[in-house]
C-alpha cells in the first residue's frame, strides 16, 4: 500500500511540475531563454527530489508518466487548434531536452 500511494503521489507531483514548466518555458528576457532553462532545471530537480525522498527508482518513473503525458497533451491541437507548446525553437527544445532529462534522471543513481 506504502508504494501505491508513494507512485501515485509521483505521478500527482508530476502533473504539477508538468502544467508550470509548460506555463513558463515560453519567458524570455532580452532573447535569454529564462522561462526554458526554469522548465527544465524544475523538473530535474523535481525528479531528483522524489528520488532522493523515496528512495527508489520507481516513483522517478511514475513522475516521467505524469510529466510526459500532460506535456504531450500541451504539445498536441485542442478542440480549437490551440497549443500550450509551439511548435518553435523554445517548444522544440522543451519537448526534447525536458523529455531526455527526466528520463535520464531516472537512471541516475541519486
């Protein structure tokens, strides 16, 4: 029961970080990808912290479910062909160097 609920506070955390990181990557200042750098470090940070807290590689797992489901989400058309990620370079980058990150934070050993 300690791991089911432990998962599924992982993929709740996940969520979360998944819809701020998706709000702000898109904040620049003077050209500086602020907003972008926030997103990603947030959510490194976010799955290193889960890891450190739980102590095991699974709930960094569940965290990488929640976080890539909703950002998918944010990346694909809604019912009136909006994206919450644009397909730009701040978008792209988002996409592939938020999703290599969290996935590599899983492997990592702390």
């Amino acid at each position: 029961m300690k791991r089911v609920l432990e998962s599924g506070f992982a993929l709740g955390v996940g969520i979360c970080i998944a819809v701020l990181a998706t709000a702000v990557h898109n904040y620049t200042i003077a050209r500086l990808p602020i907003g972008l750098v926030v997103a990603i470090v947030g959510s490194a940070a976010a799955s290193r912290f889960l890891g450190i807290r739980f102590g095991r590689r699974g709930v960094r797992f569940w965290f990488f479910l929640g976080w890539t489901a909703l950002v998918l989400r944010g990346a694909s058309f809604g019912n009136s062909d909006e994206l919450l990620i644009m397909a730009n370079g701040t978008g792209n980058a988002f996409l592939g160097l938020g999703f290599i990150v969290v996935l590599l934070s899983i492997w990592s050993r702390i």
